[in-house]
C-alpha cells in the first residue's frame, strides 16, 4: 500500500508540475528571438511571438490583443527602441520582467558604418544611397534607423549574442519555474554547445566566398557578414512602399553593370518591385536572403536553420559566380 502512495504522490507531484508550468508564458517581439527562447524552453513549453511573419518591427501598429499579450506573458523578450521603436511606451505600465537584449552584459554590437576590420576593403563603397527628388522623401523616412553610427540592431545574427540571450532566458526561466530549473539550464547549454557546431561549419561553407560581389535591398546582414569574412558590395536603401525616380534606378543599375555576374539578395515575403526592372538584361541572379525565419518552424533548432539557410541562400549564389 504504501508503495502505491508513494507512486500516486510523485503522480500528483510531477502533475503540479507541469500545471505550473503551462502558466509560464514566454513572449518574443520578433520570430528569430522566438527561435531561441524555444531552444531553451525545448520539453518545456512553447514561446509566442507577437509580430507576426512580414511585420515591419519599425512600424508595427499594435492591434489590442497584442496588448493584452503583452500585459499578460510572465517573460517578454524585445531587442530595443532602436528595432522595435512602437513598445517603450506600451511598456511603460507593465509589471512584469521585460528585457531589452540590446541592454544584456556580454553582447557584442555593431553600428550602421562600422567597419568588418580585415574584411574591408580600401576603397570600398559599402552603400549606394542615390537618391532623386521622386524617392528623397521616401527614402529618408525608411533609412532613418541605418544612419551612419546608430545601432544596428539586427544582432541575433551573431551566434555569440544568440549565446548571451539564451543564457538570460534560461536564467529567467528558471526563477519563474524554479522546479524546471535544471532543464531550462540544461537546454540552453545543449543550445550553446549545438551553436559552437555550426559556428565551425559555417566558417568552413562560407570561407571562400570572401570578395565575391553581391548587393542587399536591406541593410540587415552586418553582424553575420563579419561573423564568417563576408562583406556586401552595396545595398539599395530603398523605401518599398514607393517606385524610386528613373534616375535612382539608372544609377543602381550602372552599379550592377560595373559588377558584372553578381547575386542580388531581397528579404522575404515580398520582393521590391524595383527587383526586376534593376536586374532585367543583367548577369544578375536575384534571390532571397531571410534575416529573420519567418517560415521556419518553431521548434529547439529553429534558431540553427535560420542561420544555416542564410549560408546556403549566400553560398547556393555566390559558388556560382
């Protein structure tokens, strides 16, 4: 009998358990942070995420039940004001633990004209910002976070910082579901030792692609391009709400034409209609280049995917040239 009571009270014991630990709510503001947290939180739980797939974290337009996931999710996790600029101040009146990872002890950070050090070129002209009377307007408004010193704020990209954020999610965790302590600790040092794997494969993909001309839409890949010896030929700031003057895209185009074979990286969903009337005539392979896995599934090595995919789109193109 008494056997029978010591099972059914361990029943009960780990039923507590995991009942305490479907009310712990984890919430990203972006997929790729969402992407990490589900590595630490792997057997324990799934993270939300609170933009959804092709949100701009610029301009989000919160709806009210993103505010009431906000208000309601024990952990958030953000980058900061410098990415998501709508949530300071509807954070304002929140009580519980909210991290900007910007903030975090131990992140390595980059700013927009940082140089990638021994990948720089002399010479180099890192951004093609032309720009006529008929896009200056547009132009401005959608650059106005990549002026030259201000943060960068796409920093997940650097499997170091990837690293830091999972170290404090677990540790958050931890003290919020002290009964899963162990696991959430266990998890995230499985995490960091899957990243060190990557990291030396991905060296390993990338090392010759080193000088090989392509150009970005976006400016979003800094922290990966200096992570692995990469390093864009320009980038077409370019509002995509508005078709640039004729001469913005005489100018972009003679810039392709001096390339020669090239790759052309937009960011998914939608391509900027520009694309095709830049690239028409051209040896220029247009793809897609995904900062941010929006259609990757949420899962423990969703995190991994989304920089591995990012090699592969980088090095399916440029082997080719």
């Amino acid at each position: 009998m008494s056997r029978l009571l010591a099972v059914f009270f361990l029943f009960l014991t780990l039923a507590a358990g995991n009942t305490a630990l479907a009310e712990v709510r984890l919430l990203t503001s972006i997929k790729p942070l969402q992407l990490i947290a589900a590595a630490v939180q792997d057997g324990l739980g799934t993270p939300e995420v609170l933009l959804p797939p092709g949100a701009s974290p610029h301009h989000y337009a919160l709806r009210p039940s993103d505010v009431r996931n906000l208000r309601e999710a024990d952990l958030l996790y953000w980058v900061g004001a410098d990415l998501e600029s709508f949530l300071p101040r509807v954070l304002t009146g929140r009580s519980k633990p909210s991290v900007a990872v910007q903030d975090l002890a131990g992140m390595h950070l980059r700013h927009f004209g940082d140089s990638h050090d021994a990948h720089k070129e002399e010479g180099h002209d890192e951004h093609e910002h032309h720009e006529d009377h008929e896009s200056a307007e547009a132009a401005d408004e959608h650059d106005h976070d990549h002026r030259p010193g201000t943060l960068d704020a796409h920093l997940w990209l650097l499997p170091a910082n990837a690293r830091v954020i999972a170290g404090k999610m677990a540790a958050d965790l931890a003290t919020v579901d002290p009964a899963n302590a162990a696991r959430y600790q266990a998890n995230a040092k499985a995490f960091e030792e899957r990243l060190s794997a990557l990291d030396t494969r991905l060296k390993k993909r990338l090392q010759g692609l080193k000088g090989k001309p392509y150009f970005v839409f976006h400016e979003a890949y800094d922290y990966f391009e200096a992570a692995y010896g990469l390093e864009h030929t320009g980038v077409f700031s370019i509002a995509s709400e508005v078709q640039p003057g004729a001469r913005h895209v005489a100018a972009m185009r003679e810039r392709l034409q001096q390339a020669g074979p090239t790759c052309v990286f937009n960011e998914p969903p939608v391509a900027p209609r520009l694309s095709k009337t830049l690239t028409a005539g051209l040896p220029v392979t247009l793809t897609e280049l995904d900062a941010m896995g929006g259609a990757l599934p949420v899962d423990a090595s969703g995190y991994e995917t989304l920089l591995e995919r990012m090699a592969e789109s980088l090095a399916g193109c440029l082997d080719a040239l």
